[in-house]
C-alpha cells in the first residue's frame, strides 16, 4: 500500500469515527445526521427551494422532502411562498430550528474539540492548514 493509500485510509477512518461520536452527540435532540446537515444548510442560505437544498446535500429530491418533512413536523423548519416564484416554496428556519441549530453546533464543535485534543495544539492547527488547502483545490 502506497503512503497516499494509507493516507486516505487514514482520512477515513478519521471522519468515521468523528461521526459515530456525533450520532451520539445528537441524541439528546433526536435528530440524524441527515436532518442536521439540513439544518445547517437551510440555516445558512434564507429561504431555500427544495431543489437548492437537495442539491447542496447531495441527495435527490425526493429524499429532501422527506427531510424536509420530518423536520417541518418538529417544528423546526417552515415552507413558505417563494416571492418569486408562486408556484415554488422555500424551505427556512422557524426560530426552534435555529435554537436547535445553534445548540447541535455548539455541542458538535465542543465533541470536536475533546475528540481533538489528544494532539497538541499546533498539530491541530497544521492538520487544520493541511485538510483546508487540501478541500480548496
């Protein structure tokens, strides 16, 4: 196995197990990692069509209504009339969706950063250099 082979394994089995830690982190608001992406994303951009929304979670759209739809249910994100467009509706926050977002965040970065600290700081500071030049080519 060649030093890049093992190194993407490496990068795997990193990001894996920081989402299993997450699965555990979101069990207090009942959530999957699929309706928390959403929440993140629809969070970021106000008012989004659900095309948008399955597009930027790389998911199909039938799959985003449904998330859509679980998390309309908890009263965390709304549908309403596109300005634009009548016959379109975008999909935002209600003000529990963001509380929610705002606390699913704080306490994934916080899992983050135990999950993390068992390396010094400037090697998470250059792991941090090292993955952003790697995403932004």
């Amino acid at each position: 196995m060649s030093t890049d082979d093992d190194l993407g394994e490496l990068i795997v089995r990193a990001a894996r197990s920081l989402r299993g830690r997450w699965q555990a982190v979101l069990e207090p608001w009942d959530l999957s990692p699929h309706q928390v992406r959403a929440l993140m994303v629809a969070g970021r951009v106000d008012g989004l069509r659900l095309s948008g929304l399955a597009e930027r979670l790389h998911i199909a759209p039938r799959s985003a209504t449904e998330v859509v739809d679980g998390l309309a249910g908890r009263g965390l994100v709304e549908r309403v009339p596109d300005p634009t467009d009548r016959r379109a509706v975008l999909v935002q926050l209600t003000p529990e969706g963001v509380r929610v977002r705002d606390e699913v965040s704080a306490a994934r970065a916080a899992d983050a950063r135990a999950a993390l600290s068992r390396l010094p700081a400037d090697d998470r500071a250059e792991l941090a250099r090292l993955l952003r030049r790697f995403l932004d080519s």
